[in-house]
C-alpha cells in the first residue's frame, strides 16, 4: 500500500520494491537492466528476464510502473523456459537464412520439459542429416549476439505486417486471439515473430544448444491440417548443463522399454494391432505380479474386487456423460441393430452395480475395485510402446461414502499409494487438479468437492502444487507423479471426487434415519494404467526388476549332461516352493551360458557341478553380488522368501 502511495504522489519517479525488503526511487522509464546495475556491478549479465508484481518483464523493456521487481536468475525454472523460448526463436531465424524466408512458413516456436522446438512448414522436408547444418548456422546466430527486441503493434498492423511476410500459419493464430490488446513482436536481426515474452537479452546468452530431432506434427494436431515438421533441440545455460542432459538421454536410450521388452522377451507390437501390446510369457509373469501384489494390499483394506463387460450399449455412455466427452476416443459396433461401445472407463459398470440393488448406510464405504481393460483411440502418431497406447489395463477403484466418510477415506487411499509406490523405491509429487472448462455439474458441487479435496491435503500437511483447470470432467482430482530413477516424472496415481455420477445414475442408499441419501464416489487408481506402469518399471530399473517382480527369478545351470537330471529336481523343487524358474541346459559352455543368465536379468544363478548334484546344493551366484558360494537348497530358499513379496502395510 506504501508503494502505491509514493508512486501516485512522485510524478516523474517511480517506486521499486527489492526481494532484500529495500525499497528506491528511480526515474519512470527505467528498465529492470538498470535497476539491476544499481544493485550490483554485474549483476545485469546474470539476470534473464525480471518479475514487476509477478508479471514477467524483459530486462530492456521500460518498466510500466512501480512495484515488486525480482529479477531472474539462470536458477529459476522460468528463467530456463524463457532461455529455451529463445532458442526456438534463434532456430526459425536459422531456417530462414539456410532455406529462404519465402521457403519458410513458422507455426510456433515453444519451451518444452526438456528443450525448446519449432513447428515449421517448409518448401522442401528436411530429414536428421540437416540438423548439424542448422545447428551451426544458429551458433553463427549466436555469435553475432543480436539484441532481441520488442516492439508492441496494434492488431492491424500486426496482421498487415505477417501478411507482407507471408506467414499466414502465424496470422492464424494471431486472428483468433480473444483479447484486444497490443500485439508484441519480438525481432533478432532480419527476423520477427509475435512472441508473449520475455526473452532474453541477446542471442549471445545462448551458450549451450543442441538440435536432437526431426519429426512431422500435423498443424494444431489436426490430422485434416497440413503436416508441418517438428524440430526439437536442448537448451541450457551451462555446455555441463548439456552434457549431462546427453548423457541422461543416452542412459534414457539404453533403458528405453521398448528395446528392454523385445530383449528380454516381456512384450511385442504388432502392425495386426496398433497400440495394443502382446504379453509374452515373461511381460505376463511380471505383470501378474503387480496384479497380485496390488491385490493382497486393497484386500487387506476392505475392498471386493469386481469385472465388468468391455462392450456396453450407447446408451450407458451418454447417460454418465462419457458421450459428450470421449465419444471421439471411443470404439463403435453395431449389435442386434443397437450400438454398443468399448469402454472407455470402468466408471459406469461400477456406477451400475451399485445401484442393482437396495443399498444401506451401514454398507458404506463399499470398495469396488476392477483391474479392467479399457480402448481409447489414440492417432497412430501419438503411440509410443507402452507408454501411450490403445488397449490397456487400469487398476480401478471406484468407493461409494458418505459425505461424512470423505476425508478418512481419502486418506486411507493416500496410505495405499504410499504403501504401492514404496515398494519400488518410488518418490513422487502430487497435484490438486481443478474444474476444467469442458466440465459438468453445478459451481456449488464442485466447490465443495475441491474444498473436500484440499482440507484432505492441509490436514495431511500433504504438499503438491495447485494445476488448475485439469480435473475430470466429473470432478476435481489429485495426481500423482512418481520420480524415477532418472529423475523423469510419470503421472501414474489419481483421487478423483465425485458428486456429478452418483446423480446421472440416481444412485442412493437408505440412511440411519431411514431416508433415502446420495453417496459421494471417490475414483481410484495407483498404477493408473499397469501396462505403462510396466513400462516405467522397465525403464527405472533398466530391465533388472527386483527379485518378487523378475520374469524368472532363479535359473539351474548344469556343469554338463551328467547334471541335467539333478539340475531339472532343483528347478521342480524351486518351482514348487513358489518361485518362477527355469533350466538352461544347453551344450554351450557354462561361462557363455552364465553370461546370458545375466544379460538376461536373472536374480539367481544356481549352478549344478558333479559334487553339488551329489551333495544335492547348488554353487549360488546372484545378479548383483557375484558368487555367494555353495549352497543347501532349503538355504537358498530361505535367502529367496525373504524377496517374493514385498512387505506390506
């Protein structure tokens, strides 16, 4: 309020308030560069951009006004992003030079998690042979340090100016903006494009760029759009930065799934079925596994496990408002002359059950859970192994409480994440995702169910991070996001609350008073889709999963033919004491076949010589830990129960 004051009253001045509780007066038109000169010799080469009352400026732009300045430094994630933005920038200015202007249309240039990308459309496609000829013209780009500047135009004569230019992929967008304000420019010698900003000061801060890919994209994902092509690149203030970010890829490229799974025998594609994995008999055993592991955890927790029907009438779909929503994911047939759909979601088989009969307080909170296989179509661009797929497996739970019931039962959900995720090893972080603009219901309703939601995570002392304006259509949500072991964040769990379907379904039960109430439904998942919790399992423990989850968890290796049979007993022996094992007992040479065992991934080699099958023990060697010596087999067996199963809560 202070601030305010002194700048209605100082005329000429204005009044800037610094992170270090100083406040000072400079002259109006000062820009955050000069602010940061007065703070510290040096300090302007540091900082990237500034923040006036938490409204991102650029470092050379004028400031409006007085306010709350926080300059930022290449620390800050926002100073990242706008670095990358800058680099997409430098990128389509670099097409131009190479290609022509007239040569090249720009759809947009962005930040991503990882980089920064252009969407071009160009005279002639380009392929990945062309990336270091573009790479070299940027650092030429950059060595020039061109100041990117910004200019502000009217809406007018922001369109005149890219018609005159010929970018009509640009006026697009710019002709179906909502707002009437100024239109900004941003400009790096010969080139311009309308940009929201900041960016940084000169294209000389850009120290560290690499151009890593080349892909097509259809023109806003519309596959009926021409198909621009994508051109993604990694960005960071430090060569370091970069080089260790290559080298995570590299890592990522020797863990990736898809390489893993055909390696080691777990699942297969086929252009037969687009986007819908075959399990092979190692993929399943794992994937039983988790199915078993997540079974023993919500049994001890109450819950029934159900199955419902994969193809289901029309009319179910638009009664829950699945209709409105995913009728463009879903797949159709005709039956008997009436449609039917694959389902989408478990939601509605659930919601039906529930209410095929009378319901009492007294059955409340009634747990349903469904491992239940779902189709959503995804365009064949999109697809990738098992993390986005067409067909998949979601561990669904759908709990019908009362009001009252809410909190608790949320919170016995999060004990079950918790429980889940600590047996891999997983850290995670959470999201309190918000009404979307496409939702149903009342404001009232979904007020109430994002407050139940958040007075959860405050008495948890949970911390997460507002997303807005990313719930279900239904209801608010919150996300999990599990870390793994390279550092990559996966959505996998969700809590979702729901006050919307229990009404399309005129669902109720007979309350304490004898009354007829409507319960509120808590949506559940903690894989969220088990093929593509498969698929990060793969990649975070680069095919070496644990002992309880590994596809074979031991193999019998005889020295010779002579131990074929006494190898074979112990195979039975370990097989019926519960664990998943196989013999190798092929001709090639021990050592060769000891080095397949581990390429393999295999936790326990146990091999059988002429003293050992006499003696009825096994020379043990472990995945990990090289030869732990000979062995009883009731020893071994002991050693391996302590990591069948994970303990559980």
């Amino acid at each position: 309020m202070e601030i305010r004051e002194e700048r209605a009253s100082s005329g000429g001045e204005i009044v800037i308030a610094l992170p270090s509780g100083q406040v000072r007066r400079y002259p109006a038109g000062t820009t955050a560069a000069a602010v940061a000169d007065s703070i510290r010799p040096g300090l302007r080469a540091k900082a990237a951009a500034a923040r006036l009352d938490g409204r991102l400026v650029d470092l050379g732009q004028p400031l409006p006004g007085g306010g709350a300045l926080e300059l930022l430094l290449p620390e800050s994630p926002e100073a990242l992003e706008l670095l990358r933005r800058s680099a997409a920038h430098v990128l389509a200015h670099a097409l131009g030079q190479l290609y022509g202007d007239a040569a090249v249309q720009l759809g947009s240039c962005f930040a991503s998690a990882d980089g920064f990308g252009c969407d071009v459309l160009l005279a002639e496609p380009i392929g990945a042979g062309e990336l270091a000829r573009i790479e070299k013209e940027m650092e030429r780009i950059v060595a020039e340090d061109l100041p990117f500047s910004r200019m502000e135009l009217g809406r007018s004569e922001a369109e005149e100016r890219l018609a005159e230019r010929g970018e009509s992929l640009q006026l697009e967008l710019l002709r179906e903006r909502a707002d009437d304000g100024p239109i900004e420019l941003y400009a790096h010698g010969r080139f311009e494009a309308v940009e929201a900003g900041p960016l940084l000061p000169s294209t000389g801060r850009l120290k560290a760029l690499r151009l890593m890919s080349v892909a097509g994209a259809y023109w806003r994902g519309d596959s009926e759009r021409p198909m621009l092509q994508r051109i993604h690149g990694a960005a960071f203030w430090k060569k370091a930065q970069l080089g260790e970010h290559l080298e995570r890829l590299e890592e990522a490229r020797r863990r990736d799934h898809r390489k893993l799974g055909k390696e080691l025998g777990l699942f297969l594609f086929t252009e037969e079925a687009p986007g819908m994995p075959f399990y092979l008999p190692r993929g399943m055993a794992v994937r039983t596994a988790l199915e078993d592991f997540s079974r023993r955890l919500q049994l001890r927790r109450g819950y029934e496990e159900v199955r419902t029907p994969l193809l289901m009438n029309r009319r179910l779909w638009e009664e829950s408002g699945h209709w409105d929503h995913y009728q463009d994911q879903m797949y159709f047939c005709d039956v008997d002359g009436s449609p039917y759909a694959l389902k989408p979601m478990n939601c509605p088989g659930h919601m039906l059950i529930f209410g095929s009969r009378l319901r009492s307080y007294r059955e409340l909170p009634l747990r349903l859970a469904e491992f239940g296989q779902v189709h959503r179509h995804e365009f064949s661009g999109a697809l990738s192994g098992m993390m986005r797929v067409r067909s998949f497996c979601q561990d669904d739970a759908h709990l019908f409480v009362r009001p009252d019931q809410i909190g608790e039962e949320i919170g016995r959900v999060m004990e079950l994440i918790d429980d889940t995720y600590g047996a891999f090893g997983f850290t995670y972080r959470m999201e309190l995702s918000t009404r979307p603009q496409d939702s149903m219901g009342s404001e009232e309703l979904w007020e109430q169910a994002e407050g139940a939601l958040r007075d959860v995570l405050v008495r948890r002392g949970a911390d997460y991070r507002l997303n807005a304006g990313d719930g279900a259509f239904y209801g608010p949500k919150i996300d999990y996001h599990v870390l793994d072991a390279l550092g990559r964040s996966w959505q996998c769990g969700t809590i979702q609350l729901d006050f919307q379907m229990p009404d399309k379904f005129d669902l109720g039960y007979v309350g304490e008073d004898g009354a007829r109430h409507r319960p509120v439904v808590i949506h559940r998942a903690v894989y969220g889709s088990i093929d593509r919790f498969l698929g990060i399992l793969t990649e975070h423990f680069a095919g070496a999963f644990p002992m309880w989850l590994a596809p074979v968890q031991a193999r019998v290796l005889p020295v010779s033919e002579a131990q074929r049979e006494a190898a074979e007993r112990m195979r039975e022996r370990l097989v019926e004491a519960g664990l998943r094992a196989d013999t190798d007992s092929r001709s090639e040479k021990l050592g060769s076949r000891i080095r397949d065992a581990q390429l393999a991934k295999v936790p326990y080699m146990l091999v059988v010589g002429a003293a050992e099958a006499e003696a009825g023990r096994a020379a043990v060697r472990s995945r990990g830990g090289g030869d732990l010596g000979a062995m009883e087999l009731e020893a071994f067996l002991q050693l391996a129960a302590k990591e069948i199963m994970p303990e559980i809560g």
